[in-house]
C-alpha cells in the first residue's frame, strides 16, 4: 500500500514538472542560437471559478533533444486576487535567444469603471400629423343674363293704288304674265342655291329664287332671289311646279293673308 501511494505520488510530480517552470529554470537564463517557432492557437476553455488564471502555453528548449517542445496552456489558481499571470517569452538579444519564464505580478492599478445601470428603453411615440384636405373651388354656375327685347317700330310705307300700269297686281310674281296659266310636260331643274345677302332693314322680306318657263326658248329660266318689303298682315308663299298627270303647272309666288 506504501509503495503503490510513493508510485502514485511520483508520477503526479513528473507530469506537473513539464508544464510549470522549476526554479532552476527561474533562475538560470536560457541563451541558444535557435528561434523558437510560431506560438500554437490554443482553444481556451472555460474557467473553474473565478479566482482560476489561464497560463497560455509556449516553447521551452529542450537540450537533450536540441529543439523546442510546446508546453500546453492550462489554468492555474492565482496567489492573491490581484495578482496577474504574465506569460512566458523568447527576447532575441545580440542574435541570441533568452528564453523569459512566465511569473505572477501584481495587476495594475487602474481607475475602476463603474457600469452604469441600463436605463429603460420606452418606445417613442410616432408623431401623427393630420393631412390636410385640398379644398376646391366648386364652380359657380354662370347663367345666361336675359336680354331685355325691345318692340321695333314698323315702318309704315304707303301702297300704291292698284292697278297701275306696269305693275303686277298683289299675289302674283312679277315676271309671270297674269293672264296666262303655265302647263307644261317638261320637269323644272333642282333649285338653284343662293347666297341670301344682309335685309336693307327689318321691314324687308326675302322672296327666293324660283324656275319660271320661257315660252320663246321653249325651256325653263332661273329667276333669282331678291328681299321686298313685308306686307301687313301676310306672309310669301315661294313661286313652284307641281305635278298633274304627265304635266307640270306653275304656281306663282304670292303674298297669303293670315
């Protein structure tokens, strides 16, 4: 049982001695030739507890084997609570290489920062602005003012007594012989159209243009327009053919009383 307890013993002592500097290491300084490699990515894992320090590993030089050996990192409790781990490192002096061991020291004294505690966060309120509404002008309706209307005096021209000679007697269009009817088998020609010129005044009456038959040429005679005075008390009746059978008749334009 003793011996199985010193064996136990023992090998706890070789395992640790490879990852924690021995003070002979501390004290005697390390001066080869040959620069150590890059430092290894370590993955650091969680803590123990609080009062555990990570020492990060580095490259110890091994003159048995002529190299370096990496040493792995661990966590180690720290002396006191303000003590810091500083890590072991190779200085190049004068083309050698000094290996510095890794040591606690004391933390720097620094202001201590105090958190403040979080303030909390409202949500702001978004403004809500009224749109205004476009106010248009309805359109008035305009309305058609109405014209006052004057009666117009009518002239009052005097008639000449009838019969005159050499003027048609009333009812009957003056270029038509009154005592001749006009029969004939030949239809008269689409009336003509006429540019009907300004009245000479109000009193003034247009009598259109109408077709008359000439015995003579044996053929039909346009006969225009022209404005004549208004009678009281009728209106014109246009001068036109009308049909009988085969024939045409001739009616004469004529002022008919009303």
């Amino acid at each position: 049982m003793r011996r199985m307890f010193s064996g136990t013993l023992l090998a706890l002592v070789l395992a640790t001695s490879a990852t924690l500097p021995s003070r002979a290491e501390a004290q005697v300084p390390i001066r080869i030739t040959v620069a150590p490699p890059p430092p290894q990515v370590e993955v650091v894992p969680i803590a123990p507890s609080p009062r555990h320090a990570w020492i990060p590993g580095h490259w110890q030089w091994r003159a048995g084997f002529r190299r370096h050996v990496w040493v792995p990192g661990h966590f180690a409790m720290r002396p006191a609570i303000n003590r810091v781990w500083i890590p072991a490192q190779w200085v190049n002096q004068g083309g050698y290489w000094v290996f510095q061991p890794g040591r606690w020291g004391m933390a720097p004294a620094g202001p201590v920062m105090v958190q403040p505690a979080p303030q909390p966060v409202y949500p702001q309120p978004q403004p809500v602005y009224t749109q205004p509404q476009p106010v248009y002008a309805q359109p008035q309706p305009v309305y058609p003012q109405p014209q006052p209307v004057y009666a117009q005096p009518q002239p009052v021209y005097p008639q000449p007594a009838y019969p005159q000679p050499g003027y048609p007697q009333p009812g009957y269009d003056p270029g038509f012989p009154q005592d001749q009817q006009v029969e004939i088998e030949m239809a008269p020609p689409a009336p003509q159209v006429e540019v009907i010129p300004v009245a000479p005044s109000a009193s003034h009456v247009w009598i259109p243009g109408h077709w008359n038959w000439h015995p003579m040429h044996r053929r039909h005679v346009w006969v225009p327009g022209h404005y004549a005075i208004r009678q009281h008390g009728a209106v014109w009746q246009p001068a036109q053919w009308v049909r009988f059978g085969p024939r045409w008749r001739y009616v004469p334009g004529h002022w008919r009383r009303y």
